[in-house]
C-alpha cells in the first residue's frame, strides 16, 4: 500500500532546514509571489511593519482588547442607568412602573442596540474583504464615536433610540472583524489564548461600566450621572482606532488580494524571522495552497473576490457545514441566557428584594467576579480545548438556571440569597466556557475564502439572538416570573448534545490546517469530529496536505492541460 511517505514532494515543499540542496534559496517563494532576484528581498523590506516579534504580537493583542473592552462597556453601562432618577428623568418611557407598555420600552431601547450590531455585522458581507481588517475596525471605530457624542447628547426617548442603532452598527462591524483579524495574526499555539483575553477584556469592560455607573449614581442632582458614563465609550474607541493605525494589515487578507511580498514581511515580522526561515515560507505557502484549493474546488481563481453562494459548497471543504458550526456557535452564546444578567443585573438583584444602592453594588460585584472568572480560561484553553469548556460550561448553566427557578418559586430571604449567589456561580461557568470562545471558534473553523462573511453571518446570529434575549427579558419575567429560569435551562441542556456530536476540536492546529481536517472527513466519508481529535492529520503545507486538498491533483491537471494546449498550438 502507498503511503503518503511515498509520494513524491512537491516542487514547492521546504526541506528541514527550509533551503533546497543545503543552500538557502528563495526560488519557491518567487514562483508563488512572481517576483525575482532581489525584487523579492526589496519588496518585503519596503513593506516591513513599523514592530516586530513581541512588540507587534502584544500591540496586536491591545488593540483587538481595546475594541472588546469597548464591546462590554457598551453592554454594561445601561444596565444600572435604567433605573438612575435623572435616566428616568429625561426618558420617563423607560420607568416600568408608569405604563402598562413601559417594561416593553424599556427592553427596546436597551435591544434595539443589536439590531444595529446585526445591521454593521451584515454589512460586513459586502464591506469586510473590499477593505480589508484594519480600515473595517477604523471606520466601525469612527461610527461608534458618533453613536456615542448622539448618545450622549440625546433629550427624548426617539434620539436615544437612533443613538443606539448608530452605535451598534460600528459596533457589528468591529466585533465580525476584529477576532478574525487577530486569529490571522496569531500563531496556532498561542491563538486560544489570545483571543480568550479578548474574551476577558469584554467583561472588563462590563465591570468597569458598572462601577464608572456606580460611581456617577451619586452625581443625582444632574443629567451627567448618565451622560458621562455613555460618553467614555468615545475615549475606548479613540484608542482603537489610533492604534490599528500602526498594525499591519491579515497576511491572510494580503495573500488572498495578491499582495504576497506585503504577505510575507508581515509573516516574518510576527514570526521574528527573516523569509530564508522554514516556517515563514511553510505559514505562506500553507496559505497560498489553501486558498488556492478553496477557490480552486469553488471554481474561482485564487485571489478572486469571495462570491457569497461559495457560503453553501460542500465537497472538500465543506463551506457550509462550517459558517453553519460558526453561526450556530454564536446562537448558543446569546440563548444561554448571559445577557439576562448582563443587561439586567441591577434589576435582578433588586428582584431580590435588595434595596437600590445595595443591589447596585451586588451588580458591580458580579461584574468584577465575572471578569476574574474570565482568566482561569486563558490558561486553560489550549491545554483543556476548546469542546470541553462548552460542555462544561453548558452543563454548569444548565443546572444554575434550574436552581434559580427552583428557588424563585419558594421565594422567601434564604432563598434570595443563595440565589444571587447563583448569579454569580451562572457568569463563572459562561466566562469559562462561552464568553470568549465563541469569537474564537468561528474564525478558527470556517476556510480563508468565507472567513469575511462567515463571520458577519455568525456576528449577526449573535446579535439577533441578543436582541431577542433582551427584547424578552422584562415582559417575561412579568407574565412567567421564574418560569423565565426554566426556558434558559432547557435551551443549555440543547448545546450539549449537539457540541458533543457537531463540533470539532481546533485546539493546537493552524487555521489552514483546519482546512485538512475537513478535507481528510469528506474524503473518507466520516464526521470531521473524529478526525480533528486526531494525531496523524498532516500539517498544511506538506505533501500529504496537498494531497488531501487537491492540490496536486489539480497541479497535475493544469500541467496535463497546458501539455495538450501545446500540443494543438503546433498543429
């Protein structure tokens, strides 16, 4: 039997020591780049980034934090304003107690925020591989500055509501870039990590809009006790958008626009390396070929733009299948039932008969604990992988909400207490399972080719899923109290079964290397569950990779028929 030992290498492989013959050479990577002698070596040094090594990877990490530092603070800093006197003052429609419609309209103007993160999401569609990750972040940046100044200055009910949507959609379009952009310029073994902190960062921002809300609940005698605290919103953005400004641009996004030298002095400045080093030319190659097997399986043209109907191909790689796993990942993060607190902490704890300062601090608290919870998850992610946290996480939510139930129907002291306990036991188990995984998780899982729409597909999961959370909060828990408990419960027992037998393990591979992994499933015939908790799937970029994709065979085919194109020319 051959083995892929067997076959023959490609003309493109690297050696061990990354040179041809004993001597480092550059001629493969001219033929992918068609750049010669040293126009190859001026190029890559004229679009050196301004950092390297270290000092690009952590600016890369400040900058993607800073961008979901300003997503939790947007989620957090309207949960105790809804019930500060001068918040109630100057829009009187959101007082619930006034109205018979008022806990309806008080739910959409915290909602209609994510209706417009799903409009900046989708326009994602369209917009994000055009223009690129950086200048996607910077003009959400921009969008979110202005949402915030109308925000802030609004004086009815009707301002505050465009306000939100404004603010939103640059907020849709940041949060369906930014972890893409970041998991691009991540290396494999780190790349969990990574993103995890970006995870964390967002209930940092949660906790630090409940304690600046805190803080300015006192300030009771002036509009600014709510307008300072939406207003800070501009400062977080500001600092984003100054320093995605000194970032450079995906590789990924570079190789995929034809832009290879740019590629390539990008790889070798994450990388440290100079482009003679094995894993600097292995990394581009590995993405060129992965591409070049997604468009080329697709029938486009590598370097082509991303026609959306390539969303729903199957074959080798299994397009399909993979923004479904994205955009269901993000569903269940929204359907667990965590924005119930999120947006709504002060209220619940106030549910708990805890009077309105004392409950406000009860909800800073649980902001802060939330954010500590969040860090156990960056040093176990890559070690632990990614199923075993949702499971875990799913589980441990499950039974919390069927508690808090329990415990809503005998409704008395003992009972109030250990249920705000439970609040806080709910947001460790989320912080350490679903918070920041589920913006890993689909830019892991879905190809290069779909990454830009796949993942403003999965964004907007999350916000229309968010908005129904939000939406249905208040009047639900005024016409089924409790009740409100045992749907979220029963929706977390639905993830476990279908992470268990639908999701595949991304832990410890590059993301062209999950693209093997997909492509070995369809090829064998079995569920690409099984496969990624594997050993022997060979890493992108080698010869049994190329093989598994097609590659070669399409190489083979392009030689067969440029032979016999020939062939007719001399006839």
């Amino acid at each position: 039997m051959t083995t892929y030992d067997d076959k023959k290498r490609s003309d493109r492989t690297i050696d061990d020591n990354g040179t041809f013959d004993g001597k480092p050479t550059l001629n493969h990577i001219e033929d992918a780049t068609g750049l010669r002698d040293g126009d190859l070596e001026k190029e890559v040094a004229q679009n050196a980034p301004r950092l390297r090594g270290k000092k690009l990877t952590y600016s890369l990490a400040f900058v993607a934090g800073t961008g979901f530092t300003l997503f939790g603070y947007d989620q957090g800093v309207m949960s105790a304003l809804l019930t500060a006197n001068q918040f109630e003052k100057v829009f009187p429609q959101t007082v619930t107690t006034t109205g018979p419609n008022h806990a309806t309209l008080q739910s959409f103007v915290v909602a209609i925020y994510e209706i417009g993160c799903l409009m900046g999401a989708l326009s994602n569609l369209w917009v994000g591989d055009k223009l690129g990750r950086r200048r996607t972040i910077i003009i959400g940046g921009i969008i979110m500055i202005i949402g915030a100044i109308l925000q802030t200055a609004s004086v009815d009910y009707a301002m505050l509501v465009v306000a939100r949507i404004v603010t939103g959609i640059g907020n849709g379009l940041n949060t369906s870039t930014v972890p893409s952009y970041h998991a691009e310029c991540s290396p494999a073994t780190k790349r969990g990590a990574f993103i995890m902190i970006e995870g964390s960062l967002i209930t940092f921002g949660i906790m630090l809009s409940y304690w600046i809300d805190f803080a300015f609940f006192f300030v009771n005698w002036n509009s600014a006790q709510w307008r300072v605290p939406i207003s800070i919103q501009i400062i977080l953005a500001a600092i984003m958008i100054i320093g995605v400004c000194f970032l450079p641009e995906s590789p990924r996004w570079l190789v995929k626009h034809g832009r290879n030298a740019e590629a390539l002095a990008v790889i070798s400045a994450l990388d440290d390396k100079d482009i003679y080093d094995k894993d600097v030319q292995r990394t581009f190659i590995g993405i060129q070929e992965a591409i070049e097997a997604e468009g080329g399986e697709a029938g486009f043209e590598a370097g082509s733009a991303t026609s959306l109907s390539e969303l729903f191909t199957h074959g080798r790689s299994q397009n399909f299948r993979r923004a479904a796993l994205a955009v269901t990942a993000q569903c269940f993060q929204q359907i667990t039932g965590i924005n119930l607190i999120t947006y709504y902490a002060t209220i619940l704890f106030q549910r708990l008969g805890l009077q309105d300062e004392k409950a406000r601090i009860l909800a800073a608290c649980n902001g802060t604990e939330y954010f500590m919870a969040s860090i156990i998850a960056i040093f176990i992610i890559e070690k632990v992988g990614r199923r075993k946290l949702m499971l875990g996480g799913a589980i441990g939510q499950c039974i919390c909400m069927i508690l808090l139930a329990i415990l809503g129907s005998i409704n008395n002291s003992p009972a109030n207490i250990v249920s705000a306990v439970l609040l806080f036991v709910f947001n460790s188990f989320f912080a350490i399972g679903w918070l920041g995984m589920t913006w890993l998780y689909p830019a892991e899982i879905v190809g290069l080719r779909i990454r830009a729409p796949a993942n403003a597909l999965s964004t907007a999961s999350n916000w229309i899923f968010n908005f129904m959370v939000v939406m249905v909060t208040s009047p639900s828990f005024q016409n089924i109290d409790w009740g409100t408990y045992i749907v979220f419960g029963s929706l977390n027992a639905l993830i476990v079964p279908v992470v268990y037998f639908f999701f595949p393990e991304t832990a410890g591979r590059s993301l062209e290397d999950m693209d093997i992994v997909f492509a070995l499933a369809h090829n064998e015939g079995v569920s690409p569950v099984g496969v990624s908790l594997r050993k022997d799937v060979p890493p992108a970029g080698s010869p049994e990779a190329d093989e598994i994709l097609g590659v070669t065979e399409r190489k083979a085919q392009r030689v067969a028929d440029a032979s016999e194109n020939e062939k007719h020319g001399r006839r």
